[in-house]
C-alpha cells in the first residue's frame, strides 16, 4: 500500500469505517475561486487548486482515458483497470477490513491502494491526502467497507446450504444470539473442517462479487493479468 507525503491540512474526521451504504464524498476546503484550498497566505488570502485548473485537468483525463463528458455520455463509461493477481487479493481483502478511523482509496489507473488516517493525519501523509483530494472519485475511490448487517446476512446465506440438519439447527441458534455472533458462528463451525473450509470459500466468493459489483457501479471493469 502507498505512502506518500501530502501538502493538504485537513481537519481529522471521526467515523467508522464506510459500508457499502455509506461511501460518502471526500470534504474538501473550497469557495468559488479555488477547487481545493492548499492553505492560506499571511495575509489570510487562500492558494490551492482553482475551479479553472480543476475543470483543465478533467478535460486532459477524459481524453487520455477516451471518455466523453457526462452529460454527452449517457450511461456511465466503463474504464479498464489492468491490474496484478496480487492487486485484485489485496482489494477484496481491503474490502473486509475493520478498522475504525482509517480509509482506503484505490487508484483505478494503477490497481494499488492507499490508506490515510482519519483521526490522526500523519504529517507525512499529507502530499498523498492532495493527490486523493484532487483526483477523488475520478482516479482515486474510497474503498467501502461489509457492515454488520452484511456479515450476518452472509452467515445466513450459508445456513442455507449445509445440508446437515443437527449442524444448520445449531448454527441457527448461534445466529439468534445477541453478542458476539461472528466468534461464535466460526467456533461451531470449527467442529467440522469441511464446512468451515467451505465457509471460507463462499465468503471469499462472495467478497469479489461484492468488489466487482462495485467497481462496476463506478464505470471500472477490472482485468487481471499476467
């Protein structure tokens, strides 16, 4: 995952992590001059990204990547994002992560992924905050994040295939409980190996349907190579 030094100041932001539901935009310093406010002068005057140069950099990016503006467009243009086995992983990995106060943002042209704090923003962080920042939702995007409800809902999907009737009852009861059901769902699954080897298995599945759907709903298609 990339590291780079970053010359934004944002302001920490405290949230848990973002759901599939909840994928909000990036807050950026703006008024009608300047896209992204960088900082302020001395004298209290702002410098940072102009509305203009914003607006330039987005017309350089739509010819580059051959994709006409929105409202010429029609339904959302598909980019290719040409990436590594080990990059495909590490997002579907990235995806199940819970982690509060930390956001991860994949670059659709390069397939790596970067992670910034919310809470604490490292002052080495801060060149890769701009680089998010300027390229938000067109280069970079918040990777979202299973929520709770997701999680269960994925164990109850799985209840649904197990043909054993003494341990699909005993895993009901498992998902009926009011902590920690996650532990406990593994733990009875743990009594037999190949249910929970299977278990594995459809949850992975499942993360990259998840993932592909995503990047789907954002008009990127991604394509592992070789």
């Amino acid at each position: 995952m990339s590291r780079k030094k970053s010359r934004s100041k944002h302001k920490p932001r405290k949230k848990r992590g973002v759901t599939w539901a909840e994928c909000g935009p990036l807050q950026l310093d703006q008024d009608e001059n300047f896209y992204f406010i960088v900082g302020y002068t001395d004298g209290g005057a702002p410098y940072g990204i102009t509305w203009e140069e914003h607006e330039a950099e987005l017309e350089e990016k739509r010819k580059r990547n051959n994709i006409i503006r929105i409202e010429e467009a029609g339904p959302i243009p598909i980019i290719e994002m040409r990436i590594t086995q080990r990059q495909w992983d590490e997002l579907v990995v990235t995806h199940d992560i819970q982690m509060d106060e930390v956001s991860y943002f994949v670059n659709v042209e390069t397939g790596e992924i970067a992670m910034l704090s919310d809470d604490d923003p490292r002052e080495e962080d801060e060149e890769l905050r701009l680089e998010i920042a300027e390229g938000f939702n067109e280069i970079y995007y918040r990777v979202p994040h299973l929520n709770l409800d997701e999680r269960y809902e994925l164990m109850c999907q799985f209840v649904l295939t197990i043909s054993s009737g003494k341990l699909r009852t005993k895993l009901e009861r498992v998902l009926s409980a009011e902590h920690k059901v996650v532990r406990k769902f593994k733990n009875a699954l743990a009594e037999d190996k190949a249910e929970l080897e299977r278990y594995h298995a459809f949850v992975e599945e499942s993360h990259r349907e998840r993932v592909r759907g995503w990047l789907e709903s954002i008009g990127v298609r991604a394509v592992v190579v070789r």
